[in-house]
C-alpha cells in the first residue's frame, strides 16, 4: 500500500522547514511526500525544501472554501486567525484529494529525530501518545460536528497524524449524511465557533472519528516530544540537520518543534500574514466587482 506524508507550510517557517524537509524522509517512512505553499512562495520552496518532498501550490487546494471561509471569520473580527484555521482546511482537503491508501498529516514545525511509525505491518494506524493538550473549545465544536464524545483520554494534535485514506472517506460521507447533503467544509464552518482563537482541530476531530469507528483497529506509542524547541534550545535557523539531531538525542527526544509564536520571530510572521491577506482581500474585491 503507497504511504503518503502530507505537510503545509510557508515561508514563515522556512528555517525550521529546511530540518524538518531535511530529516522528515529518513525518520517517517513512506513512498511519496508533499508539501504544499503560497502559489507565490512555490520557487523559493523549491530551493529549500529537500528534492525527495514535491511542492505543490495551496492553490490547488482551497479555491473552493477559502473566501466563504474568510468571511465567516471576518464576522467574528478575527481575521489575524485565518491562516491557522485555513491550514486545517487544506489538510483536510489534501487528505481527500491523494490517491494514496494510507496517509499521515505532519506539522511542518516539528522536527522528527528518531525514526517514528506511523503504520503497522498491517497498515493500521499508529499514535503517538505524551502530548497533553486538551482544548474544551475542539470538544464542543467536535460535539455540534458529529455529536461524538471524547472516548480517547490521549490528545490526537501530535506532530505526525496517520489515517487510512478510506477512513478519511467514511470522514466525509458521515459529515455529509449528519449535516443533509452539506459539504465536509460548510458542515465544519457551520459548527465552529470563528471568534475563538483556537476554535478548531483537524487531527483532533478526525481522531475522535477514529476513536469513536475504529476503536480496535489503532495502536499507540509514547514519544518524547519537545514543543518549545526555540525557547529550549534556540532559534531554528542556528542548526543544521547533523547538529540539531545530536543535540535533541542528547536528551532522548524523538521530536523537536520550532514554533515562531515563542519569541521575537513573531513580528516577522504577523507582518507577512498581515501582506498575504491583505493581498486575498484585495483579490476577492476585484472578482467580486466584475460578478
């Protein structure tokens, strides 16, 4: 069966992506990678990103939620969140769109340093356990989505999240009886709570789908992982692969995340995400003139 790694990201994450594109093939085995970017940020990627992971345009995702989207959270005036909520979206739609049979979503901020299954022999899933999270607000929105409980005690927003391609199928066509005929992304709009700052999980409410069909049919193993890698170790950009590898052994960690939100690295971000929509927004002004 092929196993396809599936990852999102954008030049705000360019210097922990060049570990991550660097060590993500020779620690999380599978036939193909992909990462999809900005439509614009394509050549730049292209030159940073390990030539074993093919990068692909987010254009080729999103076309068909991504304004209503925009608006729904324009609503709430929480447009400094969009880019957080519509990377979920895209994930979601990567996922439906591979022809691969098993598939794995893997944060482009996480940095694998040990080797990570995420499949048995047998093709079934494989979860690592020892994140904590636990957001009331996924629960409430998973409840309103597929009025499913929480049957897992372990947290599904881990680094790397794989699920067999036919169970994000069954995904799909449970969201389309449930909400009569709705989309998978209109039922999922029409449950989220957009003035929330973290209002929504991908991995979270496909994990409780998981949990709740699949009860016996996935396993588990504990992993170390290091969420503030930046303020533990810091900034991204000063390792390479050799070194950041060594450094994060030393300390029996399978994963390392570099998150841009702990430091100054921030202002950085918010400037390009505050460009990027205010370039969507102009976009939709003009093809809404011209209807």
């Amino acid at each position: 069966m092929k196993t396809q790694v599936i990852t999102i990201c954008s030049l705000g994450h360019s210097a922990v992506w060049k570990l991550t594109s660097s060590l993500l093939p020779e620690y999380v085995r599978a036939d193909e990678y992909l990462v999809f970017v900005p439509e614009d940020e394509v050549l730049e990627f292209e030159k940073i990103t390990n030539p074993r992971i093919v990068v692909r345009s987010q254009n080729e995702l999103g076309a068909h939620y991504s304004k209503e989207l925009w608006c729904r959270i324009s609503e709430k005036q929480n447009e400094i969140r969009f880019g957080w909520y519509l990377q979920q979206f895209y994930k979601i739609e990567a996922l439906l769109q591979s022809e691969a049979e098993l598939l794995v979503i893997w944060d482009a901020d996480c940095v694998p340093v040990r080797s990570i299954k995420v499949f048995d022999e047998h093709g079934s899933p494989v979860y690592m356990t020892g994140a904590h999270e636990y957001n009331p607000a996924y629960f409430e929105a998973i409840g309103r989505l597929m009025n499913l409980n929480r049957v897992q005690e372990m947290s599904f927003v881990i680094p790397g999240f794989p699920i067999p391609k036919s169970w994000v199928q069954e995904f799909e066509i449970f969201l389309t009886v449930k909400h009569k005929g709705k989309t998978w992304f209109d039922a999922i709009m029409d449950t989220t709570d957009f003035s929330l700052k973290s209002g929504f999980s991908e991995t979270e409410t496909l994990g409780t789908f998981v949990a709740n069909m699949h009860s016996a049919e996935w396993s588990t193993f504990t992993g170390k992982w290091e969420r503030r890698g930046q303020k533990r170790f810091g900034y991204a950009r000063k390792f390479s692969p050799k070194k950041i590898v060594k450094v994060a052994r030393r300390f029996e960690l399978d994963i390392v995340s570099f998150e841009n939100w702990d430091t100054r690295g921030i202002r950085l971000v918010m400037r390009r995400l505050s460009e990027k929509w205010q370039k969507l927004r102009l976009g939709w002004a003009q093809v809404d003139k011209h209807q």
